[in-house]
C-alpha cells in the first residue's frame, strides 16, 4: 500500500512511522520518503489497521 503523511518531514519522522507501523507487524517492510511524504508498506496488516497505528502515533495517513 502507498499512504501520504502530511507531517512526516524529516527522517526522525520517517523513523518513528516505521517503527508504529512495525508495532503492528514486525515484518513489514517500509520505504519513507520525507521528501514527498509519502510511504509504501508491504506488511500483513490490513489498511485500517495500519491508518489507526499511524494515527495513534501522531502521523495519519491521508488520501
């Protein structure tokens, strides 16, 4: 999946959105890139699950 995180500006962000996203499935893998705010996840989890941990972790996922 591809999500755009509007306050993931610099690589402590990128960080902290991969580990909340790790939290969820340990084995995910995650490309951040800050530039464009955008990651891509190939996990395990499903889609809400994923959106509700960024969320939780201060960085929600926006369309």
């Amino acid at each position: 999946m591809e999500l755009r995180i509007e306050n993931m500006t610099c690589g402590g962000c990128a960080r902290a959105v991969t580990k909340a996203i790790q939290s969820v499935d340990a084995d995910a893998n995650v490309t951040a890139d800050p530039v464009s705010r955008t990651i891509k996840v190939e996990t395990n989890a499903n889609t809400a699950e994923v959106r509700q941990t960024l969320q939780q972790a201060g960085y929600p996922a926006v369309n």
